[in-house]
C-alpha cells in the first residue's frame, strides 16, 4: 500500500522545534526528522522514548569484569600458578591487587565496544549500508521533517507553511 | 532564544558564521587539492618515515645490538619514544572527554584533530615495544593465549603486561570514539561529493549516518557514556605506563609519585603537541574563524597547570632524593649530582624547558599570542622528550656499582627510528588533513547560535537580527508566495522558451572557453538545484550573478521547486561576492 508524506525543509533549528509542537498539537503524525546535528530538545519535543543505551554500557562493563576475574582466576592461580618474585599465587584475594589494572582496563574495553556495536546495530548505521536522508541538504543547514498525510494534503500542506517551513515536496512513500 | 550564554566569554566561532558556511569552510580542504606547502611537507615526512622502516627493518634483521645499549643502560631512546608518544598520545582524550564532561564548548573547534593526534601518536608508540623484543615475529607471546611450552601463560602481575592491556584498550577505544564522532561529518561530505569515486568512499565511511532524530539521541548518549569510560582510562593509561618504572627498584624510578606526575606531564606535552599542530593546520587550511586565540589561550592554561604540577613533582622529587641522605640518591635524574654530572646538559634541558620556560604563559599577551605559544610549545615537546629521556638514562647510567658507571650513545639506528616515528606521525597527520573533516562541524553547528560571534553581537545589542522564535516564523511565512510548489505544471514547450528566455539575460556557457563553477558555495544551491541549475545552462558564478526578480521568477517556473528561495537567499549578492 502506497501512502503520501510531505517533507517539510526548514533552515532554522529552532523554527522546526516550534514547527514539531504544532505538527504534533494538530494530531498529525511525524514520521521522521533528518537534522544535520543535534538539535537539543528534538527528541522530548517529538515524543521519543530515551535511549537505553546507557544501561547497556553498564551491563556489558559488568560482564567485561566478570570475564576478567574469571580469566585472571584461570591463569594465574588455577591452571599454572607460578611462584614469581615470592607475591602470592595461591589465592585469588591475595593476589588481586596486581590484577586491578587488567579488571578496570577489561571492564571499559567491554562497555566501550560493546555499547558502540550496539548502537550501530539499532541505529543500523555499518559499512556498505546507504543513507536515507531524502535531501543531501539535511547533512549541511537543512532540517527536514517527514509528515504523514492523512487526509487532506493541502490542508497539511499549509498547516507546516504556517510553520515556517522554506520548503514543501509531497512524495510517495514506498 | 534558549541559547543564551553570559556576553563575558568571548566567541568561539568568529566571522559571522551560517550553518552553511560551516559546512563550506569544513568541506574545503577535502574538495580543493592540495598545495605546494602541502606536498613538500608530506614528501619530507614520507623520506623521514622511509628512513624509519628500514633502521627498523636492520634492526629486526640483525638485532637489538644495533642499538647503543649496553650492559648498564638497557632501555634508552625506544622506551624514551615510547613513553614520549603515549604521552602526546593524551591530549585528544582529554579534549574529547574530560572537557565534554565539563561541557567546555571550546573543545569542538579542536577534538577532531586532537583525537586524529592521539590516534596517530599512539601508533607510534605501541610500534617502539614491539621491535624491542626482538623477535617481533614472537610477539604473540604477551597475548594470553594457549601455546606449544604446555599451557605457560603471561605474568599477569607485571606492569610490562598491564601496558599490553592498556595501550590496546586506549587505541582501540579513541578509534572507535572517534569514528562514531565521524560519522555525521563524512555524512555531509558525501552529500556535497560530486565525483562519483569521492561520493563512494564517503558513503562507504559514513556508515549510511542519515541523521534521524532517534540516531542523534543514540549518538549523544553513546558519547557521553564514551567520555565518562575514557576518562579514567586515559588516566589509567600512563598511570601504568609509570608502574613500568615505579615498582622496580632501580634508585630513581621506584617513586610513588611517580603515577599522578607521569598523567600531567603526559597532558601537559600533549596539549603541547596540539598546539604545534593546530598553530599550523589552522593557517593551512584556513580555519582561523574556528580555532581562535581564546582556543589557543584556554590551551595554554591548561599547559600553565599541568607544567606547574610537573615542576612541584620535580621539586618534590629533588627534595626527597637529597632529605634521605642516601648516597645513592645523589645521581637519580633529580638531584644535586645529575645537575652538575656528565648529564648536565640533559638536566638543564628538562628543567628550562618544562619548568622555566612555560612561566612565561603567565603573562597575558604571551599566551594569546600565536607565535609566541608555538615557540613555547615546540620547547615543551623537546623538553618532555628530556624528562622521559633523564628518567631512564640518566638514572640507568649510574647504580649501586661504581665500575659500572657508564653513558649511552645512540646510533643511528636509534636516531633513524625516532625520525622514522615523526615522519610516519606526519604523513598520517597530513593525509588526515586532506581527506578528513577536521572540525567536528556537526557539533559546532550546535553551539553556534549560542557562541557565534553574529549572534552573540545581536543578542548584546539588542539588534533586531535577535528575533522570537514567532517573529521568525511570520518573517519565513511572508517570505513564501501563494503559489505552493506542487502546483506549478508548466509544460516542456513552455519551459523550453523559459529557459531560452533566462538564458538570454544572464549570458550563454561556453565549456570550451569558460570554467564551470561550483555554484553549491552559495546558500541555498544543494547539489540537486546545481544539477538543475547546470542542466539549464547556468555554470557560473558571473551567471547567477546577473540575476535579478524577473530571472528569479522564470527560475521558479522552470524548476518547480519552492518560490522565493533564491531571492530569499540572494543568490545574486551572493555570487557577486564569490565571483571575485
């Protein structure tokens, strides 16, 4: 089923945070917005959940310093322990004052790369994928919203000229 | 309008500033070619790093011996480099971290090349431990991994290892860091690329960064959470490059001082190096409206603190030496002994360098002053080398046994490396600088409206150009004709007379005799409307200068797209002033 959308350019940050308000209040349905950077308040403005991706970071910090302990643990006191300049190697609390730098340094290697990987996977930003802005002015000075038509097109189409948009191109969405 | 910020802190981005021009001035080095300065700089940085592969090629070929190291003094220039390279290797992190957790706004005009420094300055240095074992093809062996001598594993308790750890886990965190700060500026790059070469790479680098909104708020939080992880990790990263001296007991580097003091020499050499490199890039690449004197002066702040703690750790560090009494204490790098040995020189290099000479950036027209900052900071980076250079030689050259007593000369094997590591450093320096969005435009664009200088002067004034949000829509409102954009239909007979029509005023191209120019400079030309632009026959920047209401009309008829844009925008003003 193919369905209308506008995309209404806008080249003043804040004019579209209005713009999103309004949109918003007259029950229309935003689908996206492509902004060249941060636009601080979007977010709130359109609605969106906050990002969980924080939380993430800190479990997979957890696991990375599990991993390290269990590993360390291994080596150093199961598998082979050594006797190496008479420091004890016979019980892992005794001995892991000298693994605290490879625990913190496991534990930030796992949460960094981790919550990154995460994040281009829900983002599904990688290598060979194609971009999806509809304008390659929305990566210079363009913010551009994508509106839903539901109903009368002209009627939305005016409501988002209400708003200060620069400029209005009804597509089709596939 | 919400981007308020008090009228006493200067500036930081100067030159009355658009989203637009960010994104011109940002592109420009990547889309113009390179100048003559540029290829001789690269071509002497790539002789250096030429030398430099092969002294170490020599080196793995026929061994350690080829260095000037002896029986007494067994690490000396390769640890020096090494510990010289991490160090300038903290600087990026820092500016990228820890002042994005202190929300300083300055830092967006130089994270991008500062973490490119880091990166690079890192390389460097992991390469120094690497050709020290030797046996570089053995080299797996500090990885914990089983191998054939049964399962014998790596000494988790010597620092030497924790390093492994942290050098890897530092690299390949500032990578990614500054990577995903990328993506949104090679985004735009890609959108503006014309060939179809460029346009590839840049979408191939980008990821695809389309800069939805839920995306941005992922970006901003995967940033933050990245700054809070890299801040103590670069603090943990010299930190245990220290305890590879700390905690052996050599007389002179068995100091628990040693970590604190080792961390703020290693930003206060690294602040150094940005400020060599910026003082340069930002006259090169002509991004003086970017990386202004308050960028430069805040800089120079840091160097003043971050000098002042190193200079109390030397005084700290010589007054200990001389209260135990010990005579064994009385030639460590800091003491009465070094000042006046057969190391003097070496002595007084560090103390003049690192500790007399940045006093000088107390003074308040020195540190604004660009020529000044960068003498100052070439005499740091040397004088850092010293520091690194003293702790390991001159405490080596010296011990518990006086027959021993020796001193070291380098070969020019070890001189061949370290201007191997600098050329290598600069070549990927001065690719990054052609091929890289050197300043984190998307996250400058952000702090525009609050720190730009037009706009801080509008607020200030109380110049109307400070507007409410509604009088800036009603202005965008008016500004827009009845007509909306999907109406116009206008007929390929009709269009083809319009465009003879337009043409005819602003004067025909001829490919042959003329040059095309690249009309995306002015405000309001996206690659689309230069592509439609082009394909009625306007090239030049003299053509759209000619333009007046009644072409600017016929233009919106031909195109179709929004009216009023182009007389908005002034493209003819605009041109003019390019045109020139």
């Amino acid at each position: 089923m193919s369905s209308k959308v506008i995309h209404a350019l806008y080249d003043d940050d804040d004019v579209l945070l209005k713009a999103v308000k309004e949109v918003k209040a007259a029950h229309h349905h935003i689908e996206e917005i492509y902004t060249p950077f941060p636009v601080h308040g979007l977010d709130k403005a359109m609605g969106l959940e906050p990002t969980r991706l924080g939380i993430t970071a800190f479990m997979y910090g957890l696991t990375g310093l599990g991993f390290a302990v269990w590993f360390l643990n291994f080596i150093m006191i199961q598998d082979w322990p050594q006797n190496i300049g008479g420091k004890p190697s016979f019980s892992f609390a005794e001995n892991m004052p000298a693994f605290v730098p490879v625990m913190f340094e496991m534990t930030v290697f796992f949460a960094a790369h981790l919550m990154v990987i995460t994040f281009y996977m829900r983002s599904k930003i990688w290598p060979f994928r194609e971009a999806e802005n509809p304008d390659p002015r929305t990566t210079d000075d363009h913010f551009l919203m994508e509106v839903a038509v539901d109903g009368d097109a002209d009627q939305l189409a005016s409501l988002l000229k209400g708003t200060g948009a620069v400029e209005i191109n009804v597509k089709e969405k596939h | 309008m919400g981007h308020y910020e008090a009228p006493i802190r200067e500036a930081i981005i100067t030159g009355d500033k658009s989203y637009h021009d960010i994104t011109v001035d940002v592109a420009a080095p990547i889309e113009g070619k390179a100048n003559k300065k540029w290829w001789i700089a690269f071509i002497i940085s790539l002789v250096a790093f030429l030398w430099g592969v092969g002294a170490i090629a020599y080196t793995i070929g026929t061994g350690i011996g080829v260095w000037g190291l002896n029986n007494r003094i067994n690490w000396a220039w390769d640890i020096t480099n090494f510990v010289w390279w991490v160090g300038i290797g903290h600087a990026g992190t820092l500016i990228s971290a820890v002042l994005l957790l202190f929300r300083q706004k300055w830092r967006m005009g130089i994270n991008r090349s500062a973490e490119a420094m880091t990166i690079f300055a890192v390389v460097q240095a992991g390469l120094f431990p690497l050709i020290h074992m030797g046996r570089i093809w053995d080299g797996f062996y500090v990885l914990p991994i089983p191998n054939q001598l049964g399962s014998l594993w790596v000494n988790f308790n010597s620092p030497l290892l924790w390093d492994v750890f942290a050098i890897s886990t530092y690299l390949s965190v500032s990578l990614v860091f500054w990577w995903t700060g990328l993506l949104p500026d090679f985004a735009m790059i890609r959108d503006r690329a014309t060939k179809p070469f460029q346009k590839k790479i840049y979408s191939l680098v980008s990821f695809g960064w389309s800069g939805k909104a839920k995306d941005w708020q992922r970006f901003e939080e995967v940033s933050l959470v990245l700054a809070g992880l890299a801040t103590p990790l670069v603090l943990s990263v010299h930190t245990i490059v220290s305890f590879d001296f700390a905690t052996s007991v050599i007389p002179g580097w068995h100091s628990t001082v040693y970590p604190p003091y080792f961390v703020a020499g290693a930003v206060f050499s690294g602040f150094a190096m940005v400020q060599t490199l910026l003082l340069i890039m930002r006259k090169v690449s002509n991004l003086e409206y970017y990386i202004t004197r308050v960028h430069i002066e805040n800089m120079n702040k840091v160097i003043l603190v971050t000098g002042g703690i190193v200079t109390v750790a030397y005084l700290s560090e010589l007054f200990v030496g001389w209260y135990t009494g010990s005579s064994y204490e009385d030639f460590v790098y800091l003491s009465v002994g070094a000042a006046t040995g057969p190391y003097w020189w070496a002595f007084w290099s560090l103390i003049i360098c690192n500790s007399v000479i940045p006093q000088l950036f107390w003074i308040k027209k020195i540190r604004q002053n660009y020529i000044w900052t960068f003498i100052i900071s070439i005499f740091i980076n040397i004088g850092m080398w010293f520091e690194r250079f003293d702790i390991i030689v001159i405490n080596l050259s010296r011990g518990h046994l006086p027959s021993s007593w020796t001193m070291f000369s380098p070969t020019f094997v070890d001189i061949g490396i370290f201007i191997g590591t600098l050329g290598f450093f600069f070549v990927l320096f001065l690719l990054y600088a052609r091929t890289f969005p050197v300043i984190a435009q998307a996250e400058v664009k952000s702090i525009l409206k609050s720190t730009g200088d037009n706009y801080k002067r509008a607020r200030e004034g109380g110049d109307p150009v400070e507007k409410t949000i509604a009088e800036v829509v009603e202005q965008k409102v008016e500004a827009q004709t009845v007509a909306p954009a999907e109406e116009i239909i206008a007929d390929t007979d009709d269009k083809a007379a319009q465009t003879s029509n337009l043409l005819d005023s602003l004067g025909a191209f001829d490919p042959n005799t003329q040059q095309a120019d690249d009309l995306k400079k002015v405000k309001g030309i996206g690659p689309v409307m230069e592509k439609t632009l082009n394909q009625i026959g306007i090239y030049t920047f003299a053509q759209v200068s000619k333009m007046t209401k009644k072409e600017y009309d016929l233009l919106d008829s031909i195109t179709g797209s929004f009216p009023g844009r182009a007389e908005r925008d002034d493209w003819a003003g605009q041109a003019n002033k390019l045109k020139s």
